[in-house]
C-alpha cells in the first residue's frame, strides 16, 4: 500500500529541513532550493498551463503513470521542482517558457519526456549533501559513481567521481552529458548499457563505494 505524506514544508524556503513519510519509511529531507510552492506561484503564467492535473486519469495514464502511487510521487509529491510537459509546444512557446525561467533565475531542463523547473535544486547539489553526511562514516574512501542518459543528469555527473552516460536508443549519449568533463560514455544503448555500467563500477579501486541516484523530488 502506497500511503505518501508530506509534513509543511510547501512554503519553506531553501536551507530548511523536514521530515517526509512514504509507506513504513521516514525520511529527512533537505531543501536545496526554493520551495515547488514559491516556483509554481512566481512563474505561474508562464508554466500553469504545461503542468498537467495529477487528478485527470485518463492524462495520467497517456503519460505513462501505471499507479495513483506514481502520479503523487512525481506530480503532487515533489519538493523543490515543477514537471512540465511541453512535447506538444510550438517553438515560441518553448522560447517563451525557457525565458520566463531564465528570467527568473531558475533552470529548465529536459529528462525525457518532462521538462523540469528548478532554483538552486539539483541532482548534483543532492548528490553532495550525501556525500558530506556520509562521508564522516569512511573519511577518505568514498567514491560516488554516477550514472544518466538526459540534460537533468548533467549536474549529478559534474559532482561524481566516476561518470558514465547512457546511450539512448537511436540517439546516443546527450550533448549535455558528452560536454561534461571526465565522462565516460557506455557502449551499449539504454538500460543493458546501465547494467554493464553498474558491473564495471565495482571495479573502481577503492575501500569502499557508494553508487547514488539522485531524484529532484527531494
């Protein structure tokens, strides 16, 4: 049973904590950047027509959502970033988009089929405060490998000590994963291309190693 809630934090601004429940777990989560509340209020003319309503079904599942339990972890769940779905979009409304966050000093990048707005959020700057809480349990012998196949993975890549890009079928490795410095990219296409990424890995010499994956929810 899926029973995901989320304790005040709608409004809180980065740099503060909270607690977050899904199902028997409880987790502590840090805000790296403005609050999804503050994104959503801020550029709401320019992004409220590109998010779609977690409570349409029959859009849900067009999108691929297979559960109620999905739709609320990527749509309703999310703490510092807003999923747009701008496939369909004409050119000028995707300049139009791209220069209202801008405009505000947030980012927009593409992972799959959704783009994501952010402000000082990140997989890279999540991947880093794992490291700093982790590292006090093997000072000096934590190395962080990084795998991802879309522009949003950039910043988790830039922040590993080993990167490796994904190909994607019938396109290749990202132009904004081959651009990032030290990545190596992976032979095969797609998810046999993570599976052997993730058998090399355990060749990376050193005491211990921690292989992370970094969602923007939190």
């Amino acid at each position: 049973m899926d029973d995901f809630r989320v304790f005040p934090v709608v409004a809180s601004r980065r740099g503060d904590s909270s607690i977050l429940r899904t199902g028997r777990r409880t987790l502590a989560m840090w805000n790296l950047g403005d609050s999804v509340h503050y994104l959503r209020v801020e550029l709401s003319r320019a992004i409220a027509r590109h998010q779609r309503d977690p409570s349409d079904t029959q859009a849900t599942t067009s999108l691929g959502f297979r559960s109620p339990g999905s739709v609320r972890r990527a749509l309703v769940a999310r703490q510092a970033s807003v999923l747009l779905d701008l496939r369909a979009v004409d050119e000028g409304s995707l300049i139009e988009v791209r220069n209202a966050v801008a405009s505000s000093r947030a980012h927009l990048h593409r992972g799959g089929r959704w783009h994501t707005v952010t402000r000082g959020a990140g997989k890279g700057a999540a991947t880093n405060v794992l490291r700093r809480l982790l590292a006090s349990d093997a000072p000096g012998a934590l190395a962080v490998v990084g795998i991802g196949n879309e522009e949003n993975d950039a910043t988790l890549l830039e922040s590993a000590d080993a990167g490796f890009a994904i190909r994607n079928p019938g396109d290749g490795v990202h132009p904004a994963l081959a651009a990032v410095r030290g990545v190596s990219p992976l032979t095969s296409e797609g998810t046999s291309g993570s599976s052997r990424c993730s058998s090399d890995s355990r060749t990376c010499r050193c005491s211990k190693r921690l292989r992370l994956g970094v969602d923007q929810a939190g």
